[in-house]
C-alpha cells in the first residue's frame, strides 16, 4: 500500500510518521518522466496501476523502459504525451478507457513487442506516427471520434493485415500506413471525404480496398482507388506489370506511382490533363496515347505536351540529350537512376524543382546560361562536377562543388560528398540546408 502525495512537502510528511510514499513524480496532475516510473509495476505481471491523480501521462514518461507488458490507461487521465511510452521493448497490451481523450505524437512508436492496442470512443486526438514501426502490432481498434489518421499513424506495422476504418474519420493523411507490406485489405467508411495518395506507400501486399456503398467521394474498382465520378486516380494496386490509366481520369494524384515496387510500363490515357505523381525507378516506360493534348512520350520519357516541361526520364541509358524545347524540370526527374553518367541539360533550361538528380549516377554535369534557381536537393545523395555556363548571370562555380550566387557572397548549394569543404572567403551567407548533403 502506497500513499499518493501530491507534492515534496506532502511526501515528506508521510515518510516521517512510516507511511510509505508512491515513487512516481506528478506535477499538477502530470505524471513526469523519471527513471522510479516503473518501480509500482507488478514484476509478475509485467502490470502498472495508474494513480488516479494523474491526468496526463507526461512526455517520454515511460520511454525505452522494459519489463513492462501491460497496461490499462483509466479514464481519469486526459491526455497521454509524445513519445510517452516509444522504444518500449516488452509491451505488449494497451487498453484505453473511456475518458482520455488525447494521444501525442509518437506515444507508442517502436514499441516492437506490442501486439493489441484498444482505444475509446472518447479520443478525439491521435498525433502523427503514433504507432509507427510497432512491428507486432496486428489488432488496433480505432475510434470513431478522431477526425483523421494522421502522418505515419500505422506506418511501418508489417504484421497489420486487415484495417477497418470506423464511420466518423473523415481524413487518411499523408503515409499513414506507409510501409505496412502485409496489409491486405482496408476498409474505408462512408465519412472519408480525403485520402492521399501516399497514404499507401509500399503496400505491397494490399490486394482490396473497400469503400462503403454510402461514401460520396471514392470508389474502387480494378485495383484502382478513384474519385467517385472517376476523374481523379487516387492509387494504383501494385499488382501488374502495365498500368493503364482508366479513360475517365483527368487527375492523377501525388503518391500514385511514387513507390511503385515492381518494374511495370505506364499508359496515360487522352484526357490525363495533370499529373502530381513523382514517378518511382520501377516505372521503366511512359507511354502517352497520341490525342492526349497536355502530354507526350518520347523514347519512354514524360514531357508536357509542347516539350517545354521534362516530367521524368525511364530510359536506363547512360546517356541522354535534354531536348533544347525544355525550360523546366519538375520533382526528382533523374531520381535514382544509376545508370545515367552523361547528361546534357536544354540549352533553355530556367527552372529545376527538388531532387532533380538525387541518388542518381551522374558524373559531370554544364548548368546553362538560362537556369536562375538552385537548390541543394538537386545533388542529395550524388557526386557531381559541375560547370557553369559563364554567361550564367545568377549562378557560379569556382571549383566544380560547391555553387555561389554570381557575386560570391552566397553559398547555395554542394553537389558531392565530400570530407572537407573549402569555403571561399568572399562567402557570407549559408543558405539554409545548403551543406546538408544526403548521401
């Protein structure tokens, strides 16, 4: 028997007339994070008894803490913090009882031996990648009372295979359920109103998404996950190696082909009029029907219609002449394409969006006269020698890695990984992420 002392003064009282006191540190209500958390646990039953004078279970209360299997969350606590329990090891059980209401972000990521998680209906809170990488995590009652499943809620849970979605979430957020290779079936209610696209990121195993007869925004047919009235493609099942774009499609989404995992052929049918996909390296061919009036094919690789906007080159060639109609090149075009060494840009060229040649195995590359943006994602993960067109007036180079704004004051981006970086002293901004190379 323990007394639960609501502050030092109150604990020290009770010590000094034998009564003993409980070894959690609450705060106003806050159980804190501190290393006596465990010390009520039942080391039988690998089971906590949550004091109720606690109304939230602060941040990291209980993180990368082990011997813990179980517990029961009452109602009396509110809230349960970020990262509250994160890393924990050997839990294995949660249940939620009525009366919480919050869950922070990351409260029960990398859990590794969780397996059953029950939540009430009387959450209305739940924060991103709350359960991401609970690698045992199979059985998971949602409640109906969130109005989303937010960024990287369930990503990265394997042994998750059928997910029911209840009436009453509204939203699927962004790589939500990333990375959940043995998901087989979702089941999505009346009430989803938003899904995106990359939502189902490397769902490999995904075979059935289920849409209730009374939703008013999706439908789902030949593995294909669609606006109600067919206009807007939402994803694509990973299930064969030529992808037909179904006629009605206006919109193809982001996220559709982003992680495509097997190599497979792409069709646009005529009335495709906006594309938002980045396109994975397994997408080893665009084609685009020829009545198509805002998109053209040529040699596999995607372009608008009149060539002016490069979209993504599949050739697998280690060599390509850019057309010199090009003046923009959108999102990670030459994105992890080894095989490419030698690339001759558009002569035109004005414009280059994110990651342009990340991960990519260029060698050496000319930036043209016309290009006026720079930005260090162009070359994560790449080593490139770069030369710059000398009549260039907003960009330069003095030592094919590291580029300067034209007058020298400004570093804007490195384009190899290297162990040293000499800085030229007429330098005196560094652009934000500007030496963050990703290799």
């Amino acid at each position: 028997m323990y007394y639960f002392a609501q502050n030092d003064k109150e604990g020290k009282w009770a010590e000094e007339i034998g009564i003993k006191v409980n070894p959690y540190l609450i705060v106003n209500g806050e159980l804190m994070s501190c290393n006596k958390n465990l010390d009520l646990m039942d080391e039988a039953t690998g089971t906590i008894v949550i004091p109720q004078s606690v109304t939230k279970i602060g941040n990291g209360a209980f993180r990368d803490v082990a011997g813990l299997r179980s517990i029961v969350i009452p109602g009396t606590v509110k809230e349960i913090g970020e990262y509250a329990f994160s890393g924990n090891p050997t839990l294995e059980n949660v249940v939620i009882e009525e009366g919480v209401e919050k869950i922070g972000a990351f409260a029960f990521a990398d859990c590794s031996a969780l397996k059953t998680i029950k939540i009430a209906n009387s959450v209305s809170y739940i924060g991103e990648s709350c359960f991401h990488s609970c690698v045992n995590l199979a059985d998971i009652s949602l409640p109906n009372s969130i109005d989303s499943i937010s960024y990287r809620m369930l990503s990265n849970c394997p042994s998750l295979e059928i997910l029911i979605i209840p009436e009453g979430i509204r939203k699927i957020g962004y790589l939500a359920f990333e990375g959940c290779r043995n998901l087989k079936k979702v089941v999505v209610p009346s009430t989803i109103s938003s899904i995106e696209g990359t939502a189902f990121n490397s769902n490999t195993s995904l075979k059935d998404i289920e849409i209730s007869e009374d939703n008013e925004t999706y439908s789902f047919s030949n593995g294909s996950l669609m606006s109600r009235d067919g206009k807007t493609l939402v994803y694509i099942l990973a299930n064969t190696s030529e992808i037909n774009i179904p006629e009605t499609v206006e919109i193809i989404q982001g996220g559709v082909c982003e992680t495509y995992p097997r190599q497979a052929v792409l069709n646009i049918s005529e009335n495709v009029r906006e594309i938002n996909t980045i396109f994975h390296n397994n997408i080893i061919q665009i084609n685009v029907v020829e009545n198509n009036p805002y998109f053209k094919s040529q040699d596999g690789n995607l372009y608008n219609k009149d060539m002016t906007v490069f979209y993504r080159y599949t050739q697998n060639q280690t060599t390509f002449i850019m057309p010199n109609t090009v003046k923009l090149i959108k999102d990670k075009a030459f994105q992890t394409q080894t095989n490419l060494k030698n690339l001759t840009l558009s002569e035109n060229l004005e414009e280059m969006q994110s990651w342009t040649f990340s991960y990519a195995g260029i060698e050496k590359l000319h930036l043209p006269k016309k290009l006026n943006n720079v930005y260090t994602g162009w070359f994560a993960g790449a080593n490139i020698t770069v030369s710059i067109d000398e009549e260039n007036p907003y960009i330069k180079t003095e030592d094919g890695t590291i580029i300067l704004s034209k007058n020298g004051k400004e570093l804007l981006a490195i384009t190899k990984n290297l162990e040293a970086y000499n800085i030229p002293s007429s330098v005196e901004v560094i652009r934000g992420r500007s030496v963050l190379y990703e290799g």
